[in-house]
C-alpha cells in the first residue's frame, strides 16, 4: 500500500501580504436650505444607512453654570416632541426597523439614527423633529434626573471615575475642561426650562453638521433632507470666554481616599495637544509604542514580566481645544509604588532611545490596520468622519492617514515621546485607601489627599 508523503509544516510565520489598498467612496457634500452642512457617504453593501446629527456644544459650553446640562438635554430630548410622545417615538422606531441614540460630551452633543435605507424619509422625518421640535415632558425630565443621580452616586464609589475626575481639575484647573460630572447637588439644581434653554441655544442648524453613510442616492438623500429640515430656526450658540489651563511645573501626588479599598487606581498625566496639532499622527505612534496596544511596552513589563495589573493603559486624548497624554492601571495596593516605578522607567526609556526596526514595523502596521478594520462598517465610517468634521481636520486626512503613518521614523518617535510624555512634570493621582497607599505615594511627590467628593482632606 503506497504511503502519503506529507510535507512538512514550516516552523515560521509566512510574512504579512502586501496592505491592501482602501478604496474610499466619494463624499458629497452640501449645504441645505436651512443652512445645516451635510455630508453623504453611498455605501451600496448592505440595504441600510447610519446617520448622524452632531451639534458643536457639549457640556463643556455649561460647565460653569451647570456641568453636565448638555448630557441630560440630550437624554430627554428623545422622550417627546410637540407632535410624538415618547411611546409613539419608540413604536415608530420599532416599524421602521430603526436604532435611535442620544448623547453629549465635552465637546458635542448627537442624534444619531440608523435603519432600512427604504426608509429613509421617515427617518429623516423623526430626525428633524426631535432636533427642532423636542417638548421635554416633565414626567419624563423627573425620571431621567433621578436615573443620573443615581449614576452620579455609583460614580463617588468607582476608583477610574474618582481618578478621571481628578487629573481633570488638576490638568485644566479653572478651564470647562476640567469638570467631568455633576454632584448630586448640581443634578438636584436641574429645571426644566435650562434644558429648553440650551436646546434652543445650541441645536440649531448654523451649530450642527450631518452625516450619512449607507445605501442611498446622494442626490434624492440631500432633497429628502431639505424636506425634512426645512425651517428648522436659526441661530449661533452665545459664546464662552474660557481660562487658560493652569502651567505645570514639577510631580504631584493626588490621593483620593478611598475607604476599605484593596486595590488601587492609578492615573498619570501631562498637557498634549489636539488632533489638529502636526504632532498628532508622530504622538499617536509613540503611544502605541509605550502603552497604547496589547503589545506595548507598558503591557510586557507591569502585565506580562510583573505580574501588577491586567490592563494598564496609555492614551493621547484629544479634546477640541486642548489635549492630555495619560497612564492608567488598577493594581494591588502592596505594588502602587513598584507600579509606578515601572511606569516611569518605560516613560523615560522612550525619551531616551530611538525604538528599534522591528518593533517600529509591528506599531505601524497595527496603526495602519486598526485604522483599515474601523473602515468595514457604516457606523466606522460615520465615526471616522465624525472626527474628521468635528476637529476640522483636512479634507484629505482619513485618505493619507496610513500612508503619513507608514512615513513616520524611529527619529519622530523619539521627538514625540521627548515634547509630550513630561515624565518630570506628570501629575500622579491614585485613587485608594490612603493608610494602605499614602506613604508609597509620597516617594513620587508631595501629596495632596482628597476625598469621593472632591473635597481636600
């Protein structure tokens, strides 16, 4: 009986293909009678469409006055208008087949839609309602403000918030940025009339761009569109004098006592810059590099070598108008100071030497394929374009993005890591029991130790 010869298997990983190019459908863009800016995506795949109406004002436009308004306008703006109630609304999603979300944050408050393209004129329909004709019912008002005092209670015991919170008002000091949340005395002090205030004030066509992507023709989409927003009032949103962000110099330690805790939530940060900044795409690779992906270095050392945490973290976050670089990881309370440590010593070993070639390939082909996979659906496209518009980026910027990436070098790497990972003058906050924690903390800075409510103790 013959034997099968069998070949044998390769040790080796078979190289990566070649990156496959990304095709991107034209964009149609237009201005409506009413003067909304639109942008339209056709994407003939699947028979369905995502749209997306993003007004320019967030909570941080009344962070002064009532922090977190901007956020309970746009939950309560789906419960009614002065021609639907809230049951009629939901029942008419329901037909249509259709995924309706609101939502606000610092920056920009959403109505985002997505259904059947079939029926895209109705739902075009509810959209202009509820961004011109919402009636806030006051029943519905009541029980939306009870739901966020509740969060805002779950929140004073949840150690990333309390941290988020505080290297915030610690990065941005009197500057809207800095507030994240309400208190619950701040929810309690919400009436009615501000959220129609500010609804009137900021939802208006001059402050708002939509977005549509799916299986449409542009041009019958953009009169569908017309129709539906025609007489939508006008209006600018007043404007806002805003502080500068308080200058930084040298670490800080910024306890939050966190009663009984047995582990630790620590949060490192510095001022960065914005997604307009020509820093942004060098900053975004060096992040990758330090801790940004699963295969970072932050993630090898205190995760895979020390065995401190599950899921430590780095990020350049971009706001609009100012940007923050951060470190994030929830340790052990016996290990904050060896976390630290480690964190540090990754911080200043990225400012000090050029990465190698290897490891430089690996981050940009993830960027590089990250940025492709986000592409493959209706909701990644609209979201990609979303930052494109709401940050004023160029025109070409989602269609250069992989090449710029792929042009980065060791030497922008360095460059970024040296301007915008300040290890001298990071500003530390961990959030835990301050007799399990406080003298760990104090190797790394004078401490200020405050408690859940943001109060200094």
């Amino acid at each position: 009986m013959a034997t099968e010869t069998v070949a044998p298997i390769s040790p080796l990983t078979p190289p990566l293909e070649k990156e496959r190019p990304v095709v991107w459908p034209a964009r149609k863009a237009a201005k409506l009678s009413c003067g909304l800016q639109v942008v339209l995506v056709e994407q003939h795949r699947i028979p369905k469409l995502t749209i997306q109406l993003l007004f320019r004002s967030g909570n941080s436009a009344v962070a002064a006055a009532s922090p977190g308004l901007a956020d309970m306008t746009a939950t309560v703006v789906r419960t009614g208008t002065a021609t639907r109630t809230g049951r009629q609304i939901e029942e008419e999603l329901r037909r249509l087949g259709a995924d309706l979300s609101t939502g606000a944050g610092a920056d920009s408050s959403a109505i985002s839609l997505g259904g059947l393209a079939e029926f895209s004129r109705e739902i075009l329909a509810l959209l202009a309602d509820l961004a011109s004709h919402a009636n806030f019912p006051a029943d519905e008002f009541a029980r939306e403000r009870r739901n966020a005092l509740e969060s805002v209670r779950i929140e004073r015991a949840t150690p990333g918030f309390l941290a988020g919170e505080r290297l915030r008002k610690t990065l941005f000091g009197a500057h809207p940025y800095a507030v994240v949340a309400p208190t619950e005395a701040q929810v309690e002090a919400y009436r009615l009339e501000q959220l129609a205030d500010f609804y009137r004030a900021h939802y208006t066509p001059e402050n708002a761009i939509l977005i549509a992507v799916g299986d449409f023709s542009a041009p019958g989409l953009i009169a569908q569109m017309d129709e539906a927003f025609r007489g939508w009032p006008a209006g600018q949103p007043p404007w806002q004098p805003e502080a500068a962000p308080p200058e930084i110099r040298g670490r800080r330690v910024h306890l939050v006592h966190l009663p009984g805790s047995v582990q630790t939530q620590i949060l490192i940060g510095n001022h960065a810059i914005t997604r307009k900044h020509p820093d942004w795409l060098p900053l975004t690779l060096a992040n990758s590099i330090y801790g940004g992906a699963f295969h970072s270095r932050l993630v090898a050392n205190i995760r895979e070598q020390k065995g401190y945490t599950y899921s430590p973290r780095s990020g350049a976050n971009a706001l609009r108008r100012l940007g923050y670089f951060s470190v994030s990881a929830a340790v052990r309370n016996e290990v904050v100071a060896a976390t630290l440590t480690e964190i540090f010593y990754e911080l200043d070993r990225i400012r000090a030497l050029p990465v190698g070639a290897e490891e430089l390939a690996d981050a940009l082909a993830y960027l590089s394929g990250v940025f492709s996979l986000g592409l493959a659906t209706q909701d990644g496209l609209a979201g990609q374009l979303v930052t494109l518009y709401l940050n004023e980026l160029p025109d070409d910027y989602l269609e250069t993005y992989r090449e710029k990436i792929r042009a980065l070098t060791a030497e922008d790497v360095l460059a970024a890591a040296r301007k915008y990972f300040d290890s001298a003058n990071a500003q530390i906050v961990v959030v835990g029991d301050a007799a399990q924690i406080a003298a760990q903390a104090a190797l790394f800075g004078e401490v200020d130790t405050y408690d859940a409510q943001g109060q200094r103790i």
